[in-house]
C-alpha cells in the first residue's frame, strides 16, 4: 500500500477559479468531431482528444500536433502548486508536451489501466467540472494487486502520480456519478521521456 499513498496526491485548489472558467470556455468551444473514441472499434463513444508533437505507436491521425496554448497554461499553472507538495516526483524531466483530455458526462469513467512507458512516469491531472455545484465528487482509484487507493478530484482540483503508482500499479477514472449534471473534464498532462 505505502507506494501507492506515498506516489500519489491530490492538491484543491490548483488552478484559479478565472484560468478553470476561461479552460472550460475554450474546450466546450471545440467542434463536436475533435472528440475521438478511447477504442476506435466503438465509434460512438467520442470522449478523448489527444495533444502531442511527439508520437509513439499508439499515436494516429486523431493527435493533434501540439498542447494548445490556453490548455498548456493550466498545466503549468497547476504545475507550479503540485510541485511544491510532491517534491520527490521527478519534475526535472517533465515538460509538457502531451495532453490527454477526457470528457465523461453522468456515470462514465475509465478503467483500470497503465500508461505507455514512452512518457515520463508522472501523470499531473486537473480535473474540470461543467457544474461543480451541482455534481458530487468524482475519483481516480490506483491499485496494485489488492491493495486500492482512492484519490478525490474535485473541480479545479490536480491530482499527480508519479513512480512506482506510474510503473506498477495501475489508474482507474471512477465512474461519475448518476446525478452529474453537465460534462467533468479531465486534463492529464504528461512529457514525452527523452
Ligand atoms: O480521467 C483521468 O484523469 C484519467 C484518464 C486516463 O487514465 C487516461 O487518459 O489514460
């Protein structure tokens, strides 16, 4: 359990309120098309839209080739107060250059998986909610054989893993509640590993 605990946090409060409203702003701006599925086999679930100069092998058309400026300043932003709770996480190799934003209306979340080993092992996420006053919290959960980890996002929230939490274990986007009302966003902010 320790490395679980120990590699992972969430911080309230990472973003302002103003950069949180002018995000949601910009991302409910987006077309309908620049959502693509999370498995292109189910071609109705359009809920993530991926941002990278930097490609691997799942990589595709549906990337686009750069983290947007309003959306990289977020990041930063969030960056900034992350890093001074989580000073053992290794913030000198990362430099965002990939986001991956994931929108989930009621009840929709992500399932337990790891990500690539192409990116540095830390994952700094803030997650958005389209009517935070009206919506219950929402989670990640981390697990490693039987041990599980729940880390609360609430809005304007970020949350980071880093380590072992990247390597080992794997995250998990808790389904949203029932009663949510409007989208909850979230922006995972990674680097490429050199
Ligand atoms: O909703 C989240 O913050 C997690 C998303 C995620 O796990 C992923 O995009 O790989």
């Amino acid at each position: 359990m320790s490395f679980l605990k120990d590699n992972t946090c969430t911080v309230r409060h990472a973003v302002g309120p103003e950069s949180a409203r002018s995000a949601l702003q910009w991302i409910k701006g987006l077309p309908d098309e620049a959502w693509k599925p999370v498995d292109p086999r189910r071609s109705k679930d359009r809920s993530r839209i991926k941002f990278t100069a930097r490609f691997f092998h799942a990589a595709s058309d549906a990337w686009a080739t750069r983290v947007p400026p309003e959306l990289l300043a977020l990041g930063e932003e969030a960056m900034e107060e992350v890093r001074a709770v989580v000073p053992g996480a290794p913030w000198g190799d990362f430099q965002i250059d990939t986001l991956v934003l994931n929108r989930y209306p009621a009840g929709k979340g992500v399932h337990a998986h790891k990500d690539p080993e192409q990116w540095v092992p830390l994952v700094l996420g803030v997650t958005l909610y389209e009517d935070a006053f009206n919506s219950p919290v929402n989670k990640m959960e981390f697990a490693h054989g039987r041990d599980k980890w729940i880390v609360p996002t609430p809005h304007r929230s970020a949350y980071v893993f880093h380590g072992q939490a990247y390597t080992d274990a794997t995250h998990a986007r808790k389904p949203c509640s029932k009663k949510q009302r409007g989208h909850v966003y979230s922006l995972t902010f990674r680097s490429y590993a050199a």
